[in-house]
C-alpha cells in the first residue's frame, strides 16, 4: 500500500482565505523566513473575491503537535 505525499504548499492552494481586510482564494504558497513559535510560516498570493489585485500574505501554519 502507498500514499500519497502532500506538501504544505499543494495544500494551500485553491483553499478561502479570509482575513478583516482581505476575502479571496490562495493561488500560490511558498515557505517563508519568518519565524513563528511552534508554526512554519508562508507567503500566500490571495485572489480577492471583490476586486481586481491580487494580493499578498504571511501566514502561520502549525506542525506537530
């Protein structure tokens, strides 16, 4: 039996993002520098679902336990 292996990124992408100031879909991820505690952070590109830029975020996303 195998499985199918999955990265955080692949994950990400085509998922809502939502945010006071920002609703839209994510488009693209990749893995950013910046530190959070227990968390590996990325850098989204989220396609608003009203208006025409796209725009950019970091985000935290926890591993482990």
């Amino acid at each position: 039996m195998s499985a199918n292996l999955y990265s955080i990124e692949s994950l990400l992408v085509g998922k809502a993002y939502r945010s006071r100031t920002l609703e839209g879909i994510i488009q693209d991820a990749e893995k950013s520098d910046v530190y959070y505690q227990d968390a590996e952070a990325y850098l989204v590109r989220v396609r608003p679902t009203h208006g025409l830029n796209d725009t950019y975020r970091t985000i935290a996303v926890k591993v482990g336990n």
